[in-house]
C-alpha cells in the first residue's frame, strides 16, 4: 500500500512548518510538528524527547544564530511505513547563515519516522546525520 498524494502533501508540509518554526523562534509550533512523545535527535550530539524538551530548540538556535539561520528541507522521499497510517521520509537538510551574507553551515541527512493520528501527519523519530 502506497502513500496518498495528500498525504504526500501533508507531510511536505509539515516539513515546511517545521523550518518555518525553528527560525523564527517558535518553539510551541515546531513542538506541534511532532508526535507528544516525540524524538529530535542529531547523531552523536544530542536527543530531545517530549514537548517540553522539543519546544527549547528553537530558542538555542535563536541564540547560536542570531536569528539568521535558514533551515531548508529538500529531496523529500515518503515510503510507507511497515503499519497503517505510518511512514518513512528521507530527506536532505541545509542550514545557512545569514549574518554575513549567507553561508553554508550544514548539511544533514534526515530520517523520519511518522505517523498520521486524527488526520494530522506528525514526527515520531526524527535522526538528523550530518554529512562530512
């Protein structure tokens, strides 16, 4: 069973959402991106988990960057998950700097555990890799 091109939708963005939120501070709504008790994690260098936790991330990035860091989310993959109403998204991510006219800081792997509850499509396992 494959995935359904609104639901292929809805994940997209969500993701948008997601950057949205963590740059510019948002912190309840990027929590909102995730499952109740779900999980940020950076391979090696730290792990998030529940929204209270979740909902600090964007104000530590406020903080590093000022600001002026721009998350984007690219070559988005969305395969079904191994139950119903789940699903496996692989994607790329960038972060730039923009205090200085723009730099690369960045640039990750994501895997993505999701899942759809009441019709909302939200992260359950995000495992960001950083490539190099």
């Amino acid at each position: 069973m494959g995935i359904e091109i609104t639901d292929r939708i809805a994940i997209q963005e969500l993701l948008a959402r997601y950057c949205h939120a963590v740059d510019h501070d948002d912190g309840d709504g990027w929590a909102d991106c995730f499952a109740p008790a779900g999980v940020f994690e950076i391979y090696g260098t730290a792990r998030l988990e529940g929204r209270e936790q979740l909902r600090g991330m964007p104000r530590a990035v406020a903080e590093q960057g000022g600001g002026k860091w721009r998350h984007q989310i690219t070559s988005i993959v969305v395969d079904p998950g191994s139950a119903p109403a789940t699903a496996i998204v692989r994607a790329y991510g960038l972060v730039t700097d923009w205090r200085e006219g723009g730099k690369f800081l960045t640039f990750t792997d994501y895997e993505l555990n999701m899942r759809c509850e009441d019709g909302a499509w939200r992260i359950v396992h995000l495992l960001a890799t950083a490539c190099g």
